[in-house]
C-alpha cells in the first residue's frame, strides 16, 4: 500500500507546473540570451557631444527580441549595434552627420525608428 501511495505521490508531483527563475525572482532571464539590457536613445547631456566623444564608445552589437535587448542571439532575434560606455547603452545619434563618420560602428544593423520611439 505504501508503494502505491508513493508511485501515486510522484506521478502527481511529474504533472506539476514547474515555476521558472523569471517567475520565482520577477527578473526576465532567457537562459540562451542572458540577461535583458537597458537601451536608451543617445543624449549629448548623459554621453557628451558625439563630435569629439564618440571614440570614447564602444560599438556593441546587441539582439532585440520579445521586446528587449540581449548580449546573445537566438532565433528570431534581430541585430542591433548600439554602443556601451562603462555599464550604459545606447543608440547612436541620429544626427546625419553622425553617418559613416564612426568606422568601427556596422551601420547595416543601425537601429530602426521603431528602436528609438520605443517606450
């Protein structure tokens, strides 16, 4: 009887939901794309007049999917280059004058307009 019990008892717990990390912490984490990055439009105030700072930029190439930014690709994700300065990203400028004067920065993957008017 108590083996039954027993077999009874586990079945039960295998059909349960299993919770993931994103639902137990509230912090969105796809184990495949890391951990989710803040990206903000560029602002001459926070990162300096691009003119004569954008040297000190990194190019960073990032990937948008279910609304966010990550470090890695999976399927479906979209490229994106930004750029990191210490723990910040954000898009380059969009200034015309900007275009083509980084030639460390992929162009081809600029953000989209749907990128800087996003929420």
């Amino acid at each position: 009887m108590r083996l039954a019990t027993a077999l009874s008892f586990s079945l039960l717990l295998a059909g349960a939901p299993i919770m993931s990390a994103s639902a137990q912490s509230g912090v969105s984490i796809d184990v495949k794309l890391g951990p989710a990055r803040t990206v903000v439009p560029y602002s001459s105030e926070k990162f300096g007049d691009w003119h004569t700072n954008y040297k000190h930029w990194t190019p960073k190439t990032m990937y948008y999917a279910n609304g966010h930014y990550y470090d890695h690709k999976a399927n479906g994700a979209r490229t994106v280059v930004v750029y990191q300065k210490g723990s910040n990203y954000f898009m380059p400028p969009q200034d015309n004058e900007w275009v083509g004067k980084d030639k460390r920065y992929n162009y081809k993957n600029k953000p989209t307009d749907e990128d800087y008017h996003r929420p």
